[in-house]
C-alpha cells in the first residue's frame, strides 16, 4: 500500500499555477466559443433557424438531457444565456469565486452543447471533460482575485495531488490512447494514407496541408508517426521515474503536434482546448521560471497594494491568539472532501470504461443501461478523430436559388450566377467551424430529417435581405467528389440533397 501511494503521488501530483493557467486558458476558449455561437444565435438555438425544438426533441434529444437553452425557441432567450455564461467566464478567468463559476460555466457549457448537437466536435466534448474535472481542482488558488483574499499565506510547496488530478491526467492519458485503438484500418496502421486523404479534404484543407500535399512519403511518415505517437506517448504520463521530464516531453511533442493540426486542417478550436488541457502538466521547475521570469512581471504593479492586504488580513491581533488559545481543541471531521475523492474516483472508473467500451480491447464493455449517467452528466466521450477511416466523400456546396426571370444563383456566392466549378477555396465556403461540422452531418443519410429545414431557412433569411432579388426555389446541391488513392481525380457528380418552395 505503502508503494501504491508513492506511485500515485508521483504520477498525479501537479503545480497548482500550472492548474491556475489551464483555468484561464479555459475561461479564454469558453469566451472566444460563445462570441463565435453568438453570431448564429437564429440559426443554431432558435425556432426560426435550422433546428427548431420540436425537431431537436423528435430526433436528438435523449431522455437523460437537461438544457435550460432549450426551454425557449427565441433567440432573444439565448441570447440573454449567452450573456450570463459570458459573465461567469470572465469571473472564472479573474479567479473570482472559482469554484462557483467554475460549476455554474459547466452546467452552461452543457445546456448549450445539448441545444444542438449537429455542430459539436470532438473539442466541445473535451473542453466539457475539463470544466467537469475542474469542479473539483483548486485552480483558483493562484493567479486568482480569490487567492488575495486568502486568510493564509502561500506556502513554498505549490503541489497538489488528489482523486481530481489524477482523474484529469487520466483523461488526457484516454484521449490520444482510445483515438489510437480506434484508428484500427489499414490506413493508419500499414498503408500509412490517412494523412494523404485527410489533405485530400479541401472542406478542412488549410495552406501549409497544400505545401505538403504533393509529397506522399512525407504523409507515409507523418501518419504512421501520428498513429504511434497517440498509442505510446500518453504511457510516459504514468512513468513514476523522471515523471516532470516526461511530462515536458509530452506538452512539447503535443503542442508541436496541435499546432502542425491548426496549420493543416480546419478545425476550429479543437486546437486551442487541447493546448489548453496541456497547460496543467507543466511541472514545478518550469513554473518557478515562468514565475521569474514572466508572471511576476505581471504581479509586480500590485505587489505593495496586495503586500498591505496580506498584512491587513493575515497578522492576527494579540487578542485574536489569546480568544483562539481559549478554544478548547476539539478535532473536526470534515466529510466532504472524502465524498468529493469518492464521488470523483467513482466517476473517473466510469469514464474509463465508457473509453475502453467503445475501442476493440477484449473487456466487459459498458451496457447501454449504464449509459444514462453519461447522458445525464455529459461523461459520454469518443475520442474517434478519423477514425476508423477517414471520410472520403469530399466535396462543396452550391446553393441554387431560382429567381423570378428564370436565372440560377448561387447564394454561397452573394446571388453571383450559379457556377459548377470547383472553388479555389471550399474552406472559405463556412461562415465558421459549426457551420462546416452542421454541413458534413448534413450529409449523412440518418440525418436527412434536417435537410428542409437548412433549406428552409436559407430561402427566407435570403428574401428577408434581398427583397427585390426573391428566389421562389432553392435547391441544395451537392458537388460529390470523391478523394480517390495516388492522387488520383474524381469527375464531380451533382447531388441534389434537398428542394424547398415558397
């Protein structure tokens, strides 16, 4: 038991500024992702927009789902949401009452993700497994207006080790070790050609995915690097030996890794929350030099005005010592924080299976009977980034509108004449990345339901802004082009996905 112990504190313990950062950077990504969602408050969260709520209920809504956006099909509701998620955002990010924004930031993160799940990637499902095992963490002890307003001073020892550190690396450990067992085709592991039909997808193709494109034995090595990079680099975390050296080795290879993704693919903020789940690895030495060297820089304005505080509220008065030596010293049991590691290893066991259940390791896999507490909390989490093939049915939109005169425009293109050719840019297509996600489900066969209802809503928001430019007809078209091998071209093939009429 002795040696258990020595091994979990060596493995799980982490820099309560490292876990101060990842709550910033956190509170960052939330405020950039809801200024990006504000922008379609009509089109993704509101009756009038491509999923109403009697929809969303009929087709994706799961008994065990809670979202207080989905109470009203109005966008003026939403929007008064998104402002008070906004606000307890900006408080986790200064650190004020941490744990109550940091709770109440995640019951808003859910209650959004739930409203539509037809724009979520696998980034929304990781920046939710933060929040939720950041309930639980004490990231507000430092960088934090709660931390000047402790009645004791900082020690030297900024570690921490507890159920919720080692539930958080755990997590970051499931992420890359589950996506590499789902990767199991013969395209990552022997062909080596996921990378090339990954760069085959001009939806999500990016300038520096172009410059290497052309060049096959570079795509071999960087997909077969890939792959082994998610299967082993994770296991270094749990190395009880060298452990702070083998985490800057993981933080190094894994930025290097999401920022060589921001550069190649689109994939909105998906890199940004994985860098940001990095930041709470960083080991104590490298916090003491950017505790040196680059936040007290930051500090240093405050530093007499924070000093007079401190002195104010932590040097206790003559008659405070005597009135405490008074009390008798009775020991006092506190039990929350036993249910609280209970409670968090419980669900951290759970999340575990629920990865492991959904890879072809030979265990006992999670019943479907189990999954409502998933559903319910939002634990539920697949980590299958082109897996276990990458998606091959490339293409691009054109959105045909008949006109009065008999003319076809393609309102994709500001009402230009409708025009077949492939664009120079498909990536420029999407107002964002919700709206390249909502378009790739768009195709799927089982999701047919919600092709009127986009066509809808594109024919009246253009009449509504075009009154002398009306389509009577809108025809959601389909350019299928196929990435075939050795970069090989597929002719084009029109694909009328839905029609709508006034």
């Amino acid at each position: 038991m002795k040696y258990l112990e020595l091994y979990f504190r060596n493995v799980f313990t982490v820099d309560l500024r490292a876990l101060a950062i990842m709550r910033i950077w956190i509170a960052g990504v939330i405020l950039t992702d809801l200024a990006i969602r504000a922008t379609d408050l009509e089109a993704h969260y509101s009756n009038m927009g491509v999923l109403p709520l009697y929809v969303m209920h009929q087709y994706l809504w799961p008994t065990q789902f809670v979202s207080l956006h989905a109470l009203s099909g109005m966008w003026q509701v939403e929007a008064i949401l998104f402002i008070i998620a906004a606000g307890f955002a900006v408080c986790m990010l200064l650190g004020y009452k941490t744990r109550l924004s940091t709770v109440v930031s995640w019951l808003l993160l859910v209650s959004l993700q739930n409203r539509n799940t037809l724009i979520t990637q696998g980034g929304d499902d990781l920046l939710r497994m933060l929040l939720f095992w950041g309930m639980f963490l004490p990231w507000g002890r430092y960088y934090s207006y709660d931390a000047t307003q402790q009645k004791q001073l900082p020690t030297a020892d900024t570690t921490y080790c507890s159920a919720a550190t080692a539930a958080y690396i755990l997590q970051i450990f499931l992420i890359y070790f589950c996506t590499a067992l789902l990767k199991n085709s013969p395209e990552w592991r022997t062909e080596g050609t996921a990378l090339y039909y990954a760069l085959s997808l001009d939806q999500i193709l990016m300038p520096v995915g172009k410059l290497i494109y052309p060049y096959p034995h570079l795509l071999h090595a960087l997909t077969i690097t890939t792959f082994y990079v998610e299967l082993l680099l994770p296991f270094l975390l749990l190395l009880p030996f060298y452990n702070k050296f083998f985490r800057m080795v993981v933080v190094v290879v894994l930025l290097g890794f999401h920022i060589g993704i921001s550069l190649t693919l689109f994939v909105g903020l998906f890199y940004l929350i994985n860098i940001a789940s990095l930041a709470g690895l960083l080991p104590t030495p490298v916090m003491n030099w950017l505790d040196r060297r680059l936040l007290a820089s930051f500090r240093r304005p405050y530093t007499g005005h924070f000093k007079r505080i401190f002195q104010q509220i932590r040097r206790p008065s003559l008659v405070s010592i005597r009135v405490h030596l008074r009390k008798p010293l009775i020991p006092q049991v506190h039990l929350l924080p036993q249910f609280r590691e209970g409670f968090v290893s419980v669900v951290l066991l759970y999340c575990i299976w629920w990865n492991l259940s959904g890879t072809n390791l030979k265990i006992k896999k999670m019943p479907d009977g189990s999954r409502w507490f998933g559903y319910l909390l939002r634990l539920d989490q697949h980590w299958g980034m082109f897996a276990p093939v990458v998606f091959k049915d490339d293409g691009w939109y054109i959105l045909e509108g008949h006109t009065g005169n008999g003319k076809l425009i393609d309102l994709n293109h500001e009402g230009e004449a409708a025009n077949y050719t492939k664009p120079a840019s498909v990536v420029s297509l999407f107002k964002n990345d919700r709206w390249r996600k909502y378009s790739e489900n768009y195709l799927f066969i089982q999701n047919a339901y919600m092709r009127p209802y986009y066509c809808h809503y594109l024919m009246r928001r253009w009449n509504e802004a075009h009154p002398q430019h009306q389509v009577s007809k809108l025809d959601v078209i389909y350019m299928k082009e196929p990435s075939l091998p050795d970069y090989q071209v597929a002719i084009p093939s029109r694909e009328v996905l839905c029609s709508c009429a006034k």
